[in-house]
C-alpha cells in the first residue's frame, strides 16, 4: 500500500505524543476499511474512522444513517463507543483518530465528534483528508474552547 501524503503544518509540538508514519498510515488504512461498511442510503457520503488508545488498541466505525437525520451516528463517534464498550469509560484515553471519506474531499470531524473526541483525548492526535493532503492535528487545536465542567 503507498504511504498517503501527510501535511503536519497544523501540528504543533504541544501534542504529548507523535504518532509514526506506520502508524497514521495502518489508521488511515483500517478507516478505509471500515468505510466500505458505512450504511449511507441518503447522503451516498460515507465515512470511516480508525482510533489508537493509549492502552494500543485499535477501534473502527463508520458512520450509520437514518431516515430521522438526527439519529445519524457519525463513524467517529461510532469508533469511540467501541472503545468504551471495550477498555470501559473511566480507563479509555484517545492517542490518535483518523478519518477518511469515500469522496476524497476535505472533511474534518463534525462539531458534536469534535467536542466527543476532545471528551477522550485533548492531545489526540486528529488525522484527516485535507485540501491535496491528509491533515494532522490536536483536539484540542480543532476545538480550543470546548465545552467542559
């Protein structure tokens, strides 16, 4: 498989962790994957996501449509309830997501999964398909003032 082009100028140091060329690229790989198993009657735009916890483990998701817009589930939203459901709420810590889409056009994470992912992991590395290149980010950099207690 050929290394996707990655564009870090979004990424500044203040992640507490780097992610690996290997590793963006198996993340980008198993979203893909998971992507083709998106249920999108009504959009045709379907979405996977692959995340890496910090216990390196590995979740996909993809993004499941309904006829009720609203209860649409996002594919990194989906990826994340995995992984609570596996390593449990209080012990799941996200060190990375990647998200890809079958259309190959730029799209970053919604608001709700920014806000999901930021929950997880304000340092995770967020890894996206940008303008001519996947794009590599924080949460926290994606959502600078989300909402907290």
């Amino acid at each position: 498989m050929p290394t996707p082009d990655f564009n870090n100028s979004l990424m500044n140091n203040s992640s507490s962790f780097q992610l690996t060329v290997t590793q963006k690229t198996q993340l980008i790989a198993l979203a893909k994957d998971t992507m083709l198993k998106a249920y999108a009657p009504y959009s045709q735009f379907r979405v996977g996501a692959a995340i890496l916890t910090e216990q390196g483990n590995i979740f996909t998701g993809c993004n499941v449509e309904n006829v009720s817009y609203g209860l649409t589930i996002c594919a990194e939203r989906n990826a994340i309830a995995g992984a609570v459901a596996s390593e449990g709420g209080n012990e799941f810590k996200l060190k990375a997501i990647a998200i890809v889409n079958d259309r190959g056009i730029p799209c970053s994470p919604c608001g709700a999964c920014r806000q999901v992912i930021l929950e997880f992991g304000k340092d995770a590395v967020v890894i996206f398909q940008g303008e001519n290149s996947y794009q590599s980010t924080t949460a926290t950099q994606l959502l600078p003032t989300g909402f907290s207690f």
